[in-house]
C-alpha cells in the first residue's frame, strides 16, 4: 500500500432496495478490502453484521469500513435505506466528506431519495450519483439522467462514456452550464481543468453521475476512478477549494472532533463514535464538550478503536479527518461538538407516531424503562416517555417497521419479549404571542425565582435558549444552570400536555438567595416559569404532516382526490405521466398513515404512494383531540403551573394567574417588547426591584457617595421646602465619608438615590419592630447605624425619612448622620407626604427608588416615575449587605495575619489574633 496522504469520510445514501449494499460490497472488494463479494440475499454482506440485517436484508444500523485508495484513506460509512431508519442515516451526514446516491434504474427516483436529497443540500454534503441495477431489462439511460435532472438538480451530470472528442466537448459543455465563471472559462479556453472540475463538486455546482450494476461490479471502477480523480483531499483532512463542506470544521486551535453515533459492543461498553477534525487524538488524554454547552464535562480517553465491519483495532493515537470509536466517555450524545467543535444543527426528521409499550406480567416496569433508555441514547430518534399518572411506558417511533426492530432489539438484550399497542400520533404544542413567565420556589430554607420570556418561532425552528440578563443582576453559574434546566426536559404544553416547540425562550431576569439557594431551586421555578407562560399564552396543537407523492392510472384521479380532500390535504394539479397521473402534496399524518393499501386496493396494485415527513403544522382537528386527550394542566401534579412562595416560616402554593403579585421581581416584559431589556444598565436592572445573585457583588442603586453631591441636595431640598433647621444636636455625629473626587464622567452614574420611609421599615423588621416597643429611640438610631453600612458598601445616596406627624411644633429638619442624609418631616406631614415631594422633584432628572410596604406611598412613587422595592426585599438587601461586609473583613484579616507572619514577630501576630477574638467575644 502507498503512503496515506489524503483522508475522506465517504458515506453511501439510498432508498431502500436500490442496491447500496450491494455496492458497499463491490467498493470494498475492489480495493482489496476484502476477498469475496458477499450478497444481501446470501446474508453474508461485510457491512451487515447484525442478525436482524442479515434476517430482513436491510440495513439498519450505520456501520463503517477503512480501506485505501490510491494514497487516500477513506472511511466508508454504509447508512440505512429504510424510512423508519432515517434517523440514524441523518446523524451520518454530518460528519460526511463526500456521498454517493445511489438510484434504482429499474424504480427511478423514489419518495425517500428526495427526503435524502433535501437532506444532503441541508447539510451541505458533495454528492456522486451511481445509478444502478442498469443490467435489468426496461432501464433507459437517457430516461433516467433527465428524471435525475428534472427531480433533484440541473448539476447532475453523466461523467461515464467520454470515448470520443465530441463526447468530452459535450461533456464541458454540460458542466460549463452549471456555473457562470466556469462557462466563461470555458469559453476562453475551451476546456475545464480537473481542478476547476473539482471545485464546482465540492462547491455542488455538479454532481457526477455514473451507470453500472454493482452486483456485476459494472461501472464502479469508473466511479472508483472518478471520485479519486476529482476529489482533493489535504493531509489535515479538509477539502482542498471546498467552501461549504458538509463538516463544519473549527479553523482555530487546539483538539476539536464531533459525535455522530453511540453504541454499546458485546461486552456492554459504551462506544461514542466521532470525527476528528482538528488536532490529534491520544489515549488517556482527557475530552470536554465545547464552550456552547450549559452542563460542561471532562473525561478521560480509555481506549481508541477504528471499526471495519464488526472487528475493530485499538490504536494508541487517531488524527484529523479519522473515525474511531472511544470508551470512557458517559456523557456525550449524537451531534455534540467536542473541544473547538461545534454542535451539530439540531435532526430535520422526527418520530410521528406514539406506541404504548406492553411488558409481560412477570418484568418490572421500572428496570424495563431503565433498558429503554439505554437504547434511547443509542438511537435519540427513539423517544422514550413515562406516564407518571397512568403508570405506562410509551415510545416514539418513525413508523411500524421500527417497533418490530424495536422489539427484536429488546429480546436479544435484555430478554424480555415486549408489545405495543396500534399506535397514536405525535401531537405537539406552540404559542402564537409573547408572553412573560415566571416561577418561585421558596418552601423553608430554599429560595429561587426566574422570569422568561416566551416567543413563538418560526415553523421547524424547535426550542431555543438565549439570555438578556445581566450577570450583577443573577450570577452566569446560575444563568447557565437555568438554560441547562430548559433544555434537560421535554416541556410539555397546557392543552393536551404535548411536548412544545417552536418557540423561543429567553432568561429576562432571576434572584437567588446568599444562603438558601440551591441548584434544584432553580430547576423548580425554571419548569414553574415555563408552564405558568404557557397559561397565559394562546397556544396552538401542532400535529405532523406528510408530504405524498400518489401515482394512479388517469381515470382514477378523481377518486384520489376526493380521498386527499377527505384527509384534509393539500395538492398541486396533477402532472399526466404517460397512463398515470401524479399527485403532490402534503396531509395530516393521522389521516394518511393507512392509505397505502386503500391506494393498492383501489388501483390493483398499479399506483404507488410514497411518504415523507415534511413538519409540523396546526392540527386539522384540535378541539376533538382536546376532547378525547381531555387534560387538566392544573392537575398535572409532575408539572406545576403555579409557584411556592413562604410566609411566616413555612411555603404555601400560589396558583398561576396570582403568581405575578407575589413575585419579587417587577415584571420585564414590557422593557423586552420595548428593546431595552438588553440594553438595560445594571443600576437600571437592580433598581428595577431585581435583587443581587448569591455569591457575585453588586449594587441594587448605581451610584457612590460624594460629599460635593451633598450643596446640590440641599439646593434641592431649599428650592421644595425652604431654607430648614436643625432641632436634634444631641445626638448628631460629625463623620463623613470619604471625600474623594470623582471625575466628570463617574459623577454622571452618582445619581441614584434611595429614599427610606423609617417607621415604616421599623414596624416591617422584626427585629427593629420588637426593639420600638421598648424604646423607640434605640429603633431609630438601629435603624441609621444599619443604612450607614449599607451605603458604605452600596454607594448610593441615602435619604431616610422619620416624618413627625404626631410631634407638635415641629419644623422640617435635614441632618447628616455619617454618609447618610435624614429627615424629620414638619409638623402635621407624613413621610409619605414628603417622600412624594422628594420624587417628584428629582423623579425625571435622578433615578430614584423609595423603600417601603405603604400602598398608597407606592402607587404615588410609580407614578412620578420612581422605583419601588418593599420593605422585606429591602431587609433581604440588607441581610445580603452584612454578609458580604462579613465575608470581606474575613478576607482582610486573612490578608492581614499572613502579611504578619510572613514579615513580623510570629508571637506578635499571636497576640493580636488572640486581642481580635476577645473583642469579637465580647461584642
């Protein structure tokens, strides 16, 4: 063998029956791979290895083979024919080089070779097309290349039977066709080079055609020959002038591969089979996902496989452009990215129908849905569900070929014979306006709360996940653990309790607690959240469409479509055929799925009915599924719509259409319809009675002290009230704040201001409350000693606000009390009073935010466009305050008795250890 200088994934795509197998057989055995020719119909083909292929004479399960040509390495990957498999051919596509389309001469182009063909144009994969079986009596070359041309692309082109000079004229003629620049060079010179030949294949400009019978090995040298000729392949693997390859490879540094399969071999071990496709792999090294993934993950390498057929070797290391199977990783999936790569587009094909799977009397459900899920890592297109209300196990299948796999599968590992019921249809939910939901969690000792934003999208878009919110209003560690609960599950909606898509969901806002937070907090209110928006939203049932292609002698047309008609489809006119006309569109999949043998029996076996999953669409028939389905998404016990919230020690449930006054943040949605969700600074987002995330530092009120700020705010106060006195001597304190100066830029964020209604703050805090009782006095100054700490750390400006209502004579009083402003309101004023003053004075010029619990001082506050935050939030704040003081002192004195050690007397620093203890004692 030559030396390997060229890699290339090559994969082999076909409708069922049309010989891809039999091809994979002739490839192999003509470049040494193997000896013999094996045969489908003898079951002893290289590629299928499973009994239950060599049985049905299908191929189920994508398997791969190494051989060499030339001095190309290829890895040649055989993928299923059938449509109920075509799950496991699609997760091939994506990490595929090059394929070869292989079309039936004597059947022409069938239903599933167009889904094939709409799939490779997705994923942008160059194509060869070998037409086959070309050896049986009634094929028409020239018939089948128009077909070709006219079904799925002008670019495919005859590359075979160049004998003569004519026969190479007409043939740059055609390729000249398919691309202007290639016309004109074509016309400058009179010819195309291999190169330029190449280019416009990997570009799927031209897609090569080759005839030939692969079972007598007729025209598979020449396309043997042809895809050696006009594919370049460097030695790091990627294609030499592609453009848009179908593997969309990471240009950057460092190790990067992508999962496309996962498997278990006789032995039980789990197989993640992947392409690399940057940088070199080794034993032991250690793997992680990508950066995109919410949940990340690190694992060590095992052991390195490359498969052919069913025997494999292990290898110490693999390189860019190989595919190997690895041991020791337990958390990938099928078209995860790997280190620099990306993830893969999320599957264009779904299950569409719905089986209940029946176990024998004497098989523990529990463990049977243990194995089933196993398998469902295996095979993602095989949904398994538990119902946890009725107790049963339900799968989600493409159709009825898979349930007998399915079930064949079941037997040989686990040994359990299982059943299935006749099946239902997938049904599926969307909204259809934008709408905020929210979600609280807080039972004793636990406290979580998330605000979403749901939006309908676009048809087939599925679910996605995006993030506004800022990272000092809700820490990124718990902005990543909300997205990775969204994502975890399969949401179902409020009509039917089907699973949602097509919907984009966006994290507005969220709160944590310093203390009580956990991560299963936030996966209560994230599930909350989305179920109370789908309350409020209009939603839609979706359920899945065929798109059909009917065939029928002209005189039965009417009677087809008047059957279309009563299936609820939708057709184009029909197109004449020779005798036959053909029919296109698209039917709900409920009303088709049977039509097969009406078709047959109607037509005598003369028309034909191909089927193709095109989406999901509005349900034909909603309020009758509705009825029948009859679900109560308020009694859906697995999946709350309401919240938990507490009050005096202990949660009490909140339904849904009352969760919104409860919550402690202020609504976001009309901000986010607005645009300035995303542009919302943090002091906006804080103030917007949005609390600070455990664990991150950050202020609720952007601003910082400054003792010039102090002239303005009398000035202010002057121009409202007049010049005021100051009655209270005995117990002001001279100290100020530190007067550094703050440029012109910093003094533009200093105003924020945070007014505090004081008595109403004593009798909201427990504490304070219990201590005015006894002296209200000692309340006050409690009070002023707290806000002092709490503007030191914040850095906003304080105004506190006593008002003396019931105090005869008494004037307006402003005084300093360390780096806070307070009030005493005149005689017969309340604080409310002023409060309203204050704010409406400064409300449109500074941003301003009242803390306080009065109801009427609040609907005032709103509407001179200031702030709230209650007086709980606001104790909350200050709990949060204290304990990162705490946190930070700690920090310091840490500092402070290292630096001692290290650069003083160790008995000194002893000393002044055992000083700060008996201080803190008898504090």
């Amino acid at each position: 063998m030559g030396e390997v200088r060229r890699y290339m994934t090559l994969g082999i795509l076909a409708h069922v029956d049309a010989g891809k197998t039999t091809l994979s057989e002739s490839i192999l055995y003509l470049s040494g791979k193997i000896r013999t020719l094996g045969r489908v119909d003898h079951q002893d083909a290289f590629l299928d290895t499973h009994v239950l292929e060599r049985n049905r004479g299908i191929t189920i399960f994508s398997k791969q083979a190494v051989l060499e040509l030339g001095n190309t390495k290829v890895t040649l990957l055989d993928t299923p024919g059938h449509v109920d498999f075509s799950a496991e051919m699609e997760r091939t596509l994506q990490v595929l080089d090059c394929a070869i389309l292989v079309i039936s001469g004597a059947d022409g182009v069938q239903g599933h070779t167009r889904t094939l063909w709409k799939l490779l144009r997705r994923y942008r994969v160059p194509v060869f097309v070998f037409v086959n079986k070309m050896d049986q009596e009634g094929t028409d070359r020239d018939r089948l290349l128009g077909e070709l041309k006219q079904s799925l692309s002008d670019g495919i082109t005859a590359f075979d039977l160049i004998e003569e000079k004519q026969d190479l004229e007409e043939f740059y003629e055609n390729i000249a066709m398919c691309d202007e620049v290639a016309l004109e060079s074509y016309l400058q010179e009179g010819a195309l080079s291999d190169e330029k030949i190449t280019e416009l294949i990997h570009r799927r400009k031209v897609f090569p055609c080759y005839f030939g019978s692969a079972l007598k090995l007729e025209g598979v040298k020449e396309l043997l020959a042809g895809m050696e000729r006009y594919t370049h392949w460097n030695p790091t693997g990627r294609a030499g002038g592609v453009e848009e390859s179908s593997c969309r490879k990471f240009k950057g540094e460092g190790f990067g591969a992508r999962v496309f399969k996962i498997s278990r071999d006789g032995q039980g071990n789990r197989l993640t089979h992947l392409k690399i496709t940057n940088g070199m792999l080794h034993v032991k090294d250690m793997l992680q996902n990508s950066g995109e993934e919410a949940e990340k993950w690190e694992e060590k390498v095992n052991q390195i496989r490359i498969y052919s057929g069913e025997k494999y070797e292990t290898v110490q290391q693999a390189e860019t452009g190989d595919i190997c199977a690895v041991t020791g990783l337990t958390h990938t999936y099928p078209g995860e990215g790997i280190g620099t790569e990306r993830r893969a587009e999320a599957p264009k094909l779904e299950p569409v129908l719905n089986y209940r799977v029946l176990f024998p009397e004497n098989v523990h459900v529990h463990t049977m849905l243990q194995h089933l899920r196993m398998l469902e890592e295996e095979d993602p297109m095989l949904r398994v569900v538990w119902d946890e209300e009725l107790e049963e196990t339900h799968v989600q299948l493409m159709g009825e070929v898979q349930t007998e796999v399915l079930q064949s599968v079941v037997e040989e590992r686990f040994g359990v014979r299982v059943s299935f019921d006749s099946g239902s249809i997938v049904y599926k939910e969307t909204i259809q306006n934008t709408v905020e939901g929210v979600g609280h969690y807080e039972p004793l000792r636990h406290y979580a709360e998330v605000h979403l934003i749901l939006e309908p999208g676009s048809p087939g878009s599925g679910l996605v996940f995006d993030t506004v919110c800022s990272e000092d209003v809700l820490d990124r560690n718990w902005q990543r653990l909300i997205l990775t609960h969204l994502g975890e599950k399969r949401h179902r909606g409020v009509l039917i309790g089907a699973e949602i898509t097509d919907m984009k969901i966006t994290l507005a806002a969220g709160r944590a607690h310093l203390k009580h937070t956990e991560g299963g907090d936030f996966r209560q209110s994230t599930y909350r959240a989305v179920r109370q928006g789908l309350m409020q939203a209009e939603s839609v049932l979706l359920e899945p469409y065929y798109e059909f292609r009917l065939t029928v002698p002209q005189e039965m047309v009417g009677r087809a479509l008047t059957d279309i008609q009563r299936m609820y489809g939708e057709f184009a006119p029909p197109v004449t055929e020779g005798e036959f006309a053909v029919i296109s569109g698209s039917a709900p999949v409920s009303e088709m799925r049977a039509y097969q043998r009406e078709v047959i029996s109607f037509t005598r076996g003369l028309g034909s009915l191909s089927l193709v999953f095109q989406g999901y669409a509005p349900c034909h028939n909603a309020q009758a599924v509705q009825q029948e389905v009859g679900y109560d998404p308020q009694g859906d016990m697995e999946n709350p719509t309401g919240s938990v919230f507490c009050s005096h020690g202990a949660g009490f449930y909140v339904p849904w259409d009352q969760v919104p006054d409860h919550m402690h943040i202020a609504s976001r949605l009309p901000r986010f319809l607005a645009g300035e969700l995303e542009e919302e600074t943090d002091a906006e987002a804080l103030a917007g009675r949005t609390a600070v995330s455990a664990g991150r530092r950050g202020a609720s009120y952007g601003g910082s002290y400054d003792p010039e700020e102090e002239k303005e705010l009398e000035e202010i106060f002057m121009r409202t009230y007049g010049k005021v006195e100051s009655k209270r001597p005995g117990w002001r304190r001279e100290i100020h704040a530190s007067s550094g100066k703050t440029s012109g830029k910093q003094k533009e964020n200093l105003r924020e201001y945070l007014l505090v209604d004081g008595y109403n703050i004593i009798h909201a805090w427990e504490d304070l409350r219990e201590l005015a009782k006894v002296n209200i006095e000692a309340a006050r100054g409690r009070l002023m000693d707290i806000l002092c700490n709490y503007q030191g750390f914040k850095r906003c400006t304080m105004i506190l606000v006593f008002d003396a209502y019931n105090v005869e004579g008494d004037i307006l009083e402003i005084q300093k009390y360390h780096n806070i402003h307070v009030v005493y309101t005149k005689e017969a004023e309340t604080a409310d009073q002023y409060i309203e003053k204050v704010v409406h004075e400064i409300g449109r010029k500074y941003h301003v935010t009242v803390a306080t619990s009065d109801g009427v001082e609040q609907v005032v506050t709103l509407g001179q466009g200031g702030t709230l935050i209650s007086a709980r939030e606001f104790l909350e704040e200050v709990r949060y305050v204290e304990a990162a003081i705490r946190e930070e002192a700690k920090a310091r004195r840490e500092s402070v008795k290292t630096y001692l050690f290290d650069h003083v007397d160790e008995d000194l620093a002893g000393k002044m250890e055992k000083v700060r203890l008996g201080e803190e004692e008898s504090l």
